[in-house]
C-alpha cells in the first residue's frame, strides 16, 4: 500500500513552523506519505489524474495528505506551502505553482530544502505579477492564503494597481480547477510538484510581455497584467 510510509517529512516540523511564522496561517494536520514512483502514480490515478500525469512528479498534496518521491526530499517545502493554502484547488493552477514556488525559494535557508520547480510560472510570477502588486512572494501569499476567495482578493489587487481591467474577467480567469468538470485548469485533484515543466500550453514572452496565442492563465489576463502601458 502507498500509505504504508508514513512518517514526518524531511524537516516537516521545522518547515510548518516556518511556513505558519512568516504567512500567519494555521496548517492543521499534516500526514506525510514517502512513496516510490509506482505508489506516486497509484495515488494520483486514484484522485483523477491520467497515468500520463503522473511521469515526473516528485510531490502531491491533496487535502491533508502530502506524498513526496523518496529519492526527492527538497520538495517537501514546495508541498507545505501548497497545504498553507496557495494551490490549485483555490487559485487558477498557474499562478497558484508560480507563487508556492516564489515563497519557497524565499523561505528555503539551505540547499537541501528546495530545488526549483516550474521555472515559466515562477518567472512570471517574480518578473511580473509582484512587481506589479509591490509584494514579496510571502505577503502576496499571505493575502490570499487566509482569504476565503484567492481569485477575488487577487483580483482586486490587480485592479487596484490597474483600474482599467475588468475585475469580473480577472476573477474568471483566476478560478481554480474544477473538482466535478473537465477545463484547461484541471489535470484531477491534488496539487502536484514535478520535474519536467515541458508543456506547449506554457507561454513565452514575447515583445508586448507574453505570448498571447497560448492559454493557461489566458492571454487577456496576462496581456492585462504584463504590458507596460495598459490601464
């Protein structure tokens, strides 16, 4: 059985009392699942991901339950800031991995606590949406992990930063995944960590900030947010 492992994460502790210092969140319960490859695609085919999915991931989260690859221990932080309430069950998934990454590498105080992970959506993130706002990854993931709507409260920071968009529009594209319906923002639930980020969906940036022919976040959102001149 893939529960059969379980036992504190690598520095589980430390990292939750880190975690719950810097963001001022209560966790709740965590229960840590060390599994090898084959128990990490069991678990994520049973929570509705494909078999195709699973290749690669080295952390998922779902709920209270966290599984971390047992040759990968460094993604447990990236998996705990997931758990404080920044994933993709309550934010669009492409911020929601872009920021649990930025707050990682600004909580990470060793290398043996965190090897970086999606590096488009991180880069966004750093280069884009906290400029923008004027925050730290921390206190944008502050903000929206003890809020009780991450989509509304990001969206009305953007608008506050940029009053010409259409805060109805933000809140749509920022909504997490749907738990009962297939959409370009569900891969089945869970929030996962994985090592190849190889994905044609991913955008690039171009000379107006992103390249508007691909969809993740959507073009309009990140046109909207990115280019130097919009209102």
């Amino acid at each position: 059985m893939v529960e059969a492992q379980v036992r504190p994460c690598h520095k589980q502790a430390e990292f939750i009392a880190r975690i719950q210092g810097a963001m001022g969140v209560t966790m709740g319960p965590v229960s840590c699942h060390i599994v090898n490859e084959p128990g990490m695609a069991k678990v994520m085919t049973r929570s509705g991901w494909s078999a195709n999915e699973t290749t690669g991931v080295v952390g998922f989260q779902v709920a209270q339950d966290v599984y971390v690859l047992d040759s990968t221990p460094w993604t447990v932080l990236h998996e705990l800031v997931h758990r404080s309430g920044i994933n993709g069950d309550r934010l669009n998934r492409f911020v929601a991995e872009g920021l649990t990454e930025a707050i990682a590498r600004e909580l990470k105080r060793s290398p043996d606590e965190h090897q970086p992970t999606y590096p488009t959506e991180t880069t966004w993130v750093q280069q884009q949406l906290l400029p923008l706002l004027g925050l730290s990854a921390v206190q944008l993931g502050t903000a929206l992990a003890k809020s009780s709507s991450p989509p509304d409260a990001l969206a009305a920071l953007i608008q506050a930063k940029k009053p010409g968009v259409d805060v109805n529009k933000l809140r749509h594209e920022l909504r997490p995944q749907a738990p009962e319906r297939p959409s370009f923002n569900r891969c089945g639930q869970g929030v996962c960590t994985r090592v190849s980020v190889g994905s044609a969906s991913m955008p690039t940036p171009d000379s107006t900030g992103w390249n508007a022919g691909l969809l993740l976040v959507t073009a309009g959102f990140l046109l909207m947010v990115s280019a130097p001149n919009s209102r």
